[in-house]
C-alpha cells in the first residue's frame, strides 16, 4: 500500500510539473507578444517591396513583400520595430499594443538629392550606373568668366581644358579621356537645356543650374559617334515657386603681367654676341676662319651693311644714324672695328604691353511663380580686356526668358529663349607673332617713324605690333538666338 501510494504521489507531481511548464509556455503568447502587420508606402504612397523589417535588438526580421506587406507573428507588445531600405530614412516605431502599424518612409535628401542630368532627361544620382561627373556650380559664382569650359579646368576627373589663345574670349580646348585622335582632337558634344550646340560661348555663367559631363562609351548610345569625345550637358535656371525676386550680380577682375622674370638683352650685346655666333657658325663649313660673310654684315639686327639704317639702327657710319637718336658704339668683336647703333631694347614691350587688362560682368535677373506657374529672366553684361595696348575688348550680351505653367496636376507646357551678341577682337597675324614682336625684336629696330607713330617695319617677321593693331584688325560679331518650347 505504501509503495502504491508513493507512486501515485510521483505521478502527481509529474502532472503539476508538465501543466506549470505548459502555462508557463502558453502565457507569453497571449500575454506579452502579439502579431504585427501592416504596410509600408512611400511619401507618394506607392508600396515599398522589399524594406527590411526586425525587430530592435534581435536577429530576428521579415522583408516586405510586392505589396508592400510584412507580418511579425511573435513581436513583444512594447518592442521597437527597425524598417529599413535603400535610400529612405531608416524609422523606428514602438509597437505599443498595436496589432497594425502602417509606416511611411521618407526619402534620404543626402543620398537622392543630387540629380545628375543625363542624355535622355534627369535621374538621381543613386540611380546612375554610367560615367557622370557633375561641376559644382560654386566654382562660377565667384569669377567672371568669358567661357563657361574654363570652370571645368581642374574640377572634373579625366578631362582636360587647355586655353590655346591668350585672346580675350577665346575659347579652351576640351579633351576626355585623352582624346580620340592623336592629331585631330575634337572637343565633346555640348547639350543645353536638350539642344545641341557647337560651343557654349554665348551662355553667362549666371544662367548655369548644373553642368554634367558623360565620359563613358554610354554616351554614344544616345548621340552616336559625335559623343566620341563625352557630352557636356548643361541646365539652365528656370525660376523658383514662391515670391518675386530681383538679383543683381556684379564681378570684377583685373590681370597683371609678370615682370622681372625676362630681362630681354641690350642692343650692345646683342651685337657682340650674335657677331660672335655666326662667325664661329660660318667657319665650320669652311674649315679656315673668316672675316667677312654676307650674314656678318646683312643680317637683321647686328649686320652693319644693311640698306635700311632708318629702320636697322646699326651702321659702320655714326653720321648715318646721328638724325634718328642717340648713337651708341660697340667694338666688333670680328674686325675690331667700331659698330654705330641705337638702342631700343625694351620700348616695344613698354609700348604695346596693357600692364593691368580688366575684366568685368554684370548680370540682373527675375524670378518667382507659385504652385501653377514659374518664370525667370535676366540680361547680363561681359567685357574682357586684352593684353596687348589699343587691342579692342571682347564684349558679349546675353538675355534669357524662362516660363512654365501647369496646366493640370500632371501636364505642364513650358518654353525659353535664350539671345546673345558677342564682338570679339581678330587679328591679321597670329598670336605667336604678335608676341614675338613684342618680346623678341631685335633690339636696333627702329619701332617708330620719323613723327613717332609705329613703324609698319620692311617685313612680317618685323614691325611694331601696335601699326598691325591698329590698321589690320578687325572685330567679328556673333549673334544667336535659341528657343525651346515643350510640354511634360
């Protein structure tokens, strides 16, 4: 009986155990935790597939599904549920009871705010798969600029910009990539606002919203073989919604040359030394040494036989030169015999040289609109001075005109206009030879006529370049006018 008992007693306890441990796991089910679902949308309220949905502190989670969906089948009714996806701003929402929770979630403005313009319209940056680099627009607001390709030097990796003239207005060499030809480099393709243009010469940096460069062979898929060397697309301003607004913009610039750094030889050793060189140049063919060649005694600049003395200032005679200046005498170094000159080293340079070019730009402009319609104008003002005395300045006027109105909540018309006029300087003879003139002419050329206006000189290798600027350079004038009208 005893044993009977002390069985029966075992078994009880068995009983209460097994029901104890069933309620105690039972109890959190329909006490503690509870089942959450709900949807996840974004601020425009389309469904969100594929957010990350966990619980905070656990490993635990589920995915939204194509709908937008999640369902948590065990979640504590004060947990905090972690909603997460690529490019929104993670959320965290305390469950609080709740068996429902709808969420919302906002886009991430540091990740997809940067919109980057691409061949065939616009796409956030978080989107774009190809070679773009965008300029940041700053680099325009504190300098004026003749040519908006001069902001990109230095700022866009892989690209290029090299200013082949010292013209004002001038416009860079452009080359991606390192080009596409070994001895015919073309610059990229420029898109403004959609339209195709040549150059960007004409467009004040002011109107500039964003300036994107395509370098990869992707560009080629949406222009073909003119994108061989990158795209450069440009987006204008196009006004803001809010309250009128007028801006006026100023700039101001001011160049100097550099001095002290070349110290042009005086005329009395340039006589010497160049006596010296082409003699010992002569004697080499001949193997005997000379004392007279047709170079010693013609050659511009130190040959005292020339026929010009009124222009070459060098002479075996003072009594030549004595009516065009103060007459100077060096031994040659040949002969031993005096040489007569006068020196004009340096008064080319003084004379034809503009020491402090300016550069100025203006701009007004007018914007505003409201939740309907926007619109934006401005007129702009560029004047560039050159380096070279008497040189006439590059001036350019632009003007533009920007409106768009939404006509319902998804269709809007839209259209621009965009004018301008340029004068820029051009020259009979090339840069080069400008500057060679100024810097590199002998130093007994005469620059000046008897009643001290420049001399034309007796060649093109001569002259002073201020009679050359004077009589043989003209202006070119470029007018243009684009316009775009559209409907989105």
């Amino acid at each position: 009986m005893k044993k009977f008992t002390m069985k029966c007693n075992s078994m009880l306890h068995n009983f209460y155990a097994g029901l104890f441990v069933a309620m105690l796991t039972f109890l959190p089910f329909n006490g503690l935790y509870a089942q959450v679902s709900g949807k996840v949308t974004d601020a425009n309220g389309e469904v969100l597939p594929g957010v990350l949905v966990t619980i905070k502190g656990l490993n635990t989670g589920v995915v939204t599904d194509a709908a937008g969906s999640y369902s948590l089948p065990q979640a504590q009714k004060n947990a905090v549920l972690k909603f997460s996806f690529l490019g929104m701003i993670d959320r965290e929402i305390t469950v609080d009871g709740r068996s429902t929770i709808h969420v919302i979630m906002k886009e991430d403005v540091v990740v997809l705010g940067d919109v980057v313009v691409v061949g065939y319209g616009t796409q956030k940056r978080a989107n774009v798969t190809t070679a773009i680099s965008s300029l940041d627009t700053t680099s325009l607001k504190y300098s004026a600029r003749a040519n908006v390709a001069t902001s990109l030097q230095g700022s866009i990796p892989g690209l290029r910009v090299v200013n082949v003239s010292g013209s004002p207005g001038s416009t860079p060499n452009i080359i991606l990539r390192g080009g596409a030809s070994i001895t015919a480099q073309s610059g990229p393709l420029y898109v403004v606002d959609g339209v195709v243009r040549t150059d960007i010469n004409d467009i004040s940096a002011n109107d500039i919203h964003s300036v994107d460069v395509l370098k990869d062979a992707a560009s080629a898929a949406i222009y073909g073989a003119r994108s061989n060397n990158g795209v450069v697309l440009i987006t204008t301003k196009q006004g803001s919604t809010g309250s009128s607004s007028i801006t006026y913009s100023g700039k101001f610039g001011i160049s100097h040359r550099r001095t002290g750094n070349i110290k042009p030889m005086n005329a009395a050793d340039y006589i010497h030394w160049n006596r010296i060189g082409q003699k010992n140049l002569d004697d080499i063919p001949k193997g005997t040494p000379t004392n007279y060649t047709s170079s010693l005694l013609t050659s511009n600049g130190f040959g005292p036989n020339n026929p010009y003395p009124e222009v070459w200032n060098i002479s075996w005679d003072r009594a030549t030169l004595e009516p065009y200046g103060k007459v100077q005498e060096v031994t040659d170094p040949v002969t031993g015999r005096p040489i007569y000159f006068i020196d004009h080293s340096g008064e080319i340079i003084d004379a034809a040289y503009n020491m402090t070019p300016m550069t100025y730009e203006h701009t007004i402009d007018v914007q505003g609109g409201s939740d309907k319609e926007k619109f934006r104008a401005s007129l702009g003002y560029y004047s560039e001075e050159g380096m070279v005395v008497n040189l006439k300045p590059y001036h350019r006027f632009t003007g533009s005109l920007y409106g768009k109105y939404n006509i319902r909540k998804n269709i809007s018309v839209f259209g621009s206009v965009n004018i301008s006029r340029s004068v820029s300087p051009s020259g009979s003879f090339s840069d080069n030879n400008l500057f060679y003139r100024m810097m590199w002419l002998w130093p007994t050329f005469n620059p000046w006529l008897p009643d001290g206006s420049p001399s034309p000189g007796i060649g093109g290798a001569d002259g002073n370049p201020q009679f050359w600027v004077d009589n043989y350079w003209r202006s070119n004038s470029t007018m243009r006018t684009t316009g775009i009208v559209g409907a989105e």
